[in-house]
C-alpha cells in the first residue's frame, strides 16, 4: 500500500494560498506525494481560511475598512456582564468585547 498522509489545515492553506511565503514548498509537496487525505476538520478549516483570506482582500481595497488586532479577553471583559453568559464563550460576547475595548 503507498504511503497515505493527513495534512493539517496548515499544509493545507498554505499550498492554496499563492501570496504565502512557503506556497511552493507546500504546493511541491502535495503535487508530489502519492496520496493524501482529509476529513471533515480540515476541510472545514480550509473553507474558512479561503473565506477570510478572500473577505480580508476585498475589505482592504474598501477605503471605509479598517482592521482591528484582537488583544481583547473574555477572562478580562470590557463589559463585567459578559463572563456571567454561560460556560463556553460565545463569538458574539467576544466580538461585543472586542468592539467595547475599542470605544465602539
């Protein structure tokens, strides 16, 4: 049996993604193994780096953008309220967080 092998959602992106610093190595190497697999994770994760990748350009180019650094935390939240929501933090609070730390 050849040689099978799992590439992580890291791999993955970067053979996509021609504007990555090491899209060659990675694209040489899924072009030149015998036989890869994926599965639900990485597929998932790979659409969703696509995606962003592709919002993140198309929002650039849109003078009204801005892109904010994301050093808010739910352990320390702008809004006291939001560590009172629950066990498992929901993208809303940290958004919400995020936006609060940043006067909006």
């Amino acid at each position: 049996m050849a040689d099978l092998y799992l590439p992580d959602l890291n791999v993955l992106f970067t053979a996509f993604a021609y504007e990555h610093p090491h899209h060659k190595i990675a694209r040489n190497w899924i072009l030149n193994i015998s036989h890869f697999a994926t599965c639900p994770i990485t597929e998932s994760g790979l659409m969703r780096l696509c995606a962003i990748t592709a919002i993140r350009k198309n929002a650039k180019a849109m003078s009204s953008s801005e892109f904010w650094l994301d050093d808010s935390s739910l352990i320390e939240p702008y809004y006291r309220y939001i560590c009172y929501c629950g066990l498992s933090p929901n993208p809303r609070f940290h958004l919400l967080n995020l936006a609060g730390s940043r006067g909006a």
